[in-house]
C-alpha cells in the first residue's frame, strides 16, 4: 500500500467541490493508494510531464507522480480537463 499525499492546491479543490463530488474523488484517492495501477484509465504523460500519471475519475483528472523507493503517491493536481493541463 502506498501513502498519499496530497498537494495544497489538489487539496483545496477538492475542499470547494459540492459533497457529491467530492466523496467519489476520496474514495477514488484511497483506492490510488492501494494500487495506482488498478484502473484502466490511468494513463502514464509524456512531453513535459514525463514521469506523471493521469487518472480520469468521472469529469476530473488526477495527476500525481510516484516514489516507488518509499512507498509514496504525490497527487500534485485535481481538477476538470479543461483547467488541468494550463497548470
């Protein structure tokens, strides 16, 4: 199992969405942290976000990187398509 951490800027989004967002995002979050491979909607970036993943969970990307040595998942960003990638 890998631990999770979540970046300010993915965490408060996350905080400003209404509930019925938010709970399948988290529950999306914590099944990342038991394998980050499990769906086939993750998807490994090239170009400049070489070494990241992305993970689509409804209408939102996810987009974290991992430290295998130690166990960690970095969600770095959460959001809708359109604003994820100007980041």
């Amino acid at each position: 199992m890998y631990r999770l951490i979540i970046h300010r800027r993915a965490a408060s989004y996350l905080q400003k969405l209404p509930l019925n967002q938010q709970e399948p995002l988290k529950a999306a979050l914590k099944r990342l942290a038991d394998n980050p491979f499990n769906s086939p909607h993750v998807k490994a970036m090239a170009g400049e976000w070489q070494g990241y993943y992305r993970w689509r969970v409804q209408n939102q990307r996810v987009i974290y990187w991992l430290d295998r040595e130690n166990s960690v998942i970095y969600v770095d960003y959460v959001g809708p398509r359109r604003d994820i990638y100007k980041q």
